[in-house]
C-alpha cells in the first residue's frame, strides 16, 4: 500500500497538500483501515507524506532546499556503487541497460506519465542490482522515493525529458567504457538536472 500510495504521489494522482483521509485510501486501494494506518505511519517516518496533529495526513508541499539536499546524498552514495556496476556488469547487462534507456525515451515522447515512471524505475533499479553493498542499494532505492527523482517535480516540460533520456544513455556509454571517472560525472549530472538547465534540447 505504502508504494501504491506514492506511485500515485508522483505520477500526480495525489497532489500537494491534498489530504490522505484514512476513508478514502480504503476505497482507493481496496484494503482494511489498519493496512491503510501502517502505510502512511511507515511514510510519515520517512518523511514522505506530512502528519498533522488533529488533522491526519497530507501529501507534503515540495520543499527545493530539501529536495537539493537528497539529490546531493543521491549523487554521493550512487557515485559510491558506480565502482561494482563498472566491475560486474557483463556486455549482457550493458545491453539490458540500454534497452530500459530506449524504454524510457520511447515513453518520453508517446506514453502516459505512469509510463515514464515504469521505464525510469526498471532502469535505475537494474543499475543498483549490481550493487554489492545491500545496505547501501537500499537506502538508494528509498531517497528515489523522497525526490527529485519524482518526475511530476523534475520533468515539467519535453526539454527535461530529452535531457533525462540523453542522461541515461550517458550513463550506458560510461559503463560501456568501462570509465569510472566519466560515469560519476554522468551520475551527478543526470541527479542534478545540470545538463537540463545548460544543453539545447534535442529533436526527435
């Protein structure tokens, strides 16, 4: 339940500030008031929706300076894995990679923001499996959930979804090369979204 509730976070099926009532999640995700209570308790302690005293839960309001501040420890921890995803992903996995790049351009440009979601999901969890360490590919796994990861936040027009597909080849093209240097360049830019703001956008 607790994933339901922010897979429809981030593809805008729940909006900011909208109220989580207890009721509604019910109807929503067919389930009891307890699954419903545990969901967003285990969300609220990770700070991905807001408790309210008196009031119950709500989809927060987007915070920038945090949202900044999870993608610096993003970039920091994925830079980190990027050395076992040079040493242990086979021309296979390489080839798996691209496929979920060409994925996600191919939802970019014709599908449905649930879609966009899907493709960039299948293709950064393929990227932490090769991570040895299981602690550390966890906590990856749930700062993508805290933003700016959430593409109804980071990709607002098509000039930022070009340059998040353009990003993941570039990740591919790294491992390929089998360049560490490069693919923690290719990491940090495609979390911050610097190539988003600077790169004239591309054509399809």
């Amino acid at each position: 339940i607790s994933q339901q509730i922010i897979t429809d976070i981030n593809k805008g099926a729940l909006g900011p500030g909208e109220w989580l009532k207890q009721i509604d999640m019910e109807k929503r995700y067919g389930c009891t008031r307890i699954k419903v209570r545990d969901a967003l308790t285990n969300l609220h302690s990770k700070r991905l929706v807001e408790h309210i005293p008196n009031r119950g839960y709500r989809v927060p309001m987007p915070d920038p300076v945090r949202l900044k501040q999870v993608g610096e420890v993003r970039a920091i921890l994925e830079c980190q894995a990027a050395a076992d995803v040079i040493e242990l992903a086979t021309d296979a996995d390489i080839a798996e990679l691209r496929g979920y790049a060409e994925a996600f351009k191919n939802a970019a440009y014709h599908g449905s923001s649930f879609a966009q979601i899907e493709a960039n999901q299948a293709f950064h969890f393929k990227f932490y499996s090769f991570c040895r360490n299981d602690v550390l590919r966890e906590l990856m796994l749930d700062l993508r959930q805290r933003g700016p990861a959430a593409p109804v936040g980071q990709w607002q027009t098509m000039h930022q979804l070009q340059q998040a597909t353009q990003g993941h080849f570039e990740l591919v093209d790294a491992i390929e090369k089998r360049d560490l240097t490069l693919l923690r360049s290719a990491i940090t830019d495609h979390i911050s979204g610097n190539r988003a703001a600077s790169a004239e956008p591309e054509t399809e």
